[in-house]
C-alpha cells in the first residue's frame, strides 16, 4: 500500500469567502475513502480542485507518480461529476464512443462489465431521455471504463431509488484497486457506509474528523452514521 494522491494545506478562497480551509488528506492504494459532509460543506470544491478543474489559492495537489497539474495529472484520475452532461442528440453508445476516442487508458472489456453490472441496455437511447438513475449508472460506468490511478465519484447515489443504489454500489466493490483508489464524496452516509475503509469529515470547507472505519468499528464500537451523526449533532 502506497499513497497515491495528497492535498497539502489546500484553501480556496472566493472575494472574502473560504470554500476550503487548510485541507490536507492522503489518498492511499487499494482504498475506498469517504468524504463526508453536508451539502455545502465543501465536497465538490475539493473533489473539483482534485480533477484539475480548479485551481487552489494556496497549497498544492501531489498526483500519482508525481504528475506534473495539467494533461499528465488529468490522465491519472477518472471523475464523476454529481451530474455529468453530453449534448442531447448523443446516445449511450456515443457517450461510451466518445470515451474510447478521448482516452487512451479507456478498456473496452471494462465498458462492458460496468454496462452489465449496472444493467446498461438501452445504448441506443438518447442521454437526454434517460432516467435520473440512468443517467448515474452510464456515468459510473464510464467513469469506471478507464484503467487509471484514482476515481473521483461526486454524490453518485443522489436521487437514486434502492435498486438503482445497490447496483452502483455492487459496481464499487467490483473494482481491482490493488493499484487505485476511490474516492466518494457523499451525505447519504448509512446507504454507502460499508463499504468505505477510511473517512474524512468536512464542514464549512474543513476536515473536521478522519478515520480508519474497522478502527472506529472495533475500538470504538462506532458505525461510520453514528461517528457522523456525533460530529455534525444533527440527523440524516
């Protein structure tokens, strides 16, 4: 087990507004982390400034094998938006397609076990005509068909009916990450909690808790729900 991604003393600031204070998280291999918190509690900022979409005001983002920001750390990180759009004239196949030709770590064999396992049939729909829990299961699987260091997944269970859920978590924990991690970012935290081997806590744009989960479990005889519902006092 080796780290694979760190964020050191990032901040990201907006006119006089903190979106991030000071965060700093290791990402290690063969890990499924959790960052966890409420909306608005700075996720998807971070999740952002990780696939190189923002930049930081201060701090700084060590990639896999040291990438250099830009192309070269873009090419080690998959990521799921909590929305991922395509023009509404694109299929599902175009949408697989269009991955293929863009990425040069994109496996084919991986497409397909994804498509399968998330029960993918209508790749001759319209994107725009899909489902809201459609639309999450072609984007994991797309997210998933790439043969890379680090998965960003950004509220991949909202809106989700159970099946839809299950399945999204089945795909997860399908996953090889001998060499990769995933990264979840979430409030949902009883329907995934499971499934996560480390969380990290956030709230008003800081980490405010992080732990091993079969620590908490056994030394603290806590569910990862009962940990979050403590630090943050409210209910879910």
């Amino acid at each position: 087990m080796k780290t694979l991604l760190q964020t050191k003393e990032i901040e990201m600031r907006y006119a006089n507004k903190h979106a991030l204070r000071k965060v700093s998280m290791d990402v290690q291999s063969g890990k499924i982390i959790g960052l966890l918190g409420p909306n608005g509690s700075g996720k998807t900022t971070l999740m952002k400034l990780i696939a190189g979409l923002l930049q930081p005001s201060s701090g700084e983002v060590i990639y896999p094998d040291n990438a250099s920001r830009g192309a070269e750390s873009k090419s080690t990180i998959s990521f799921m938006p909590d929305e991922l759009k395509f023009p509404s004239y694109m299929s599902v196949e175009d949408a697989f397609t269009f991955y293929r030709e863009l990425y040069p770590d994109y496996s084919p064999d991986l497409a397909s076990q994804m498509q399968k396992l998330l029960g993918i049939e209508e790749m001759r729909s319209k994107m725009s005509n899909l489902s809201k829990g459609q639309k999450e299961r072609v984007a994991l699987a797309l997210t998933f068909s790439r043969k890379t260091k680090i998965y960003l997944l950004d509220e991949p269970l909202g809106g989700i009916d159970p099946v839809g859920k299950k399945k999204i978590i089945d795909a997860i924990l399908s996953m090889q990450l001998d060499d990769s991690s995933v990264l979840i970012s979430t409030h949902l935290v009883k329907d995934v909690e499971r499934i996560f081997d480390c969380v990290y806590f956030i709230s008003n744009g800081a980490i405010v808790f992080e732990g091993d989960c079969d620590e908490m479990r056994e030394q603290s005889e806590k569910t990862v729900e009962q940990a979050y519902l403590e630090v943050f006092d409210y209910e879910i």
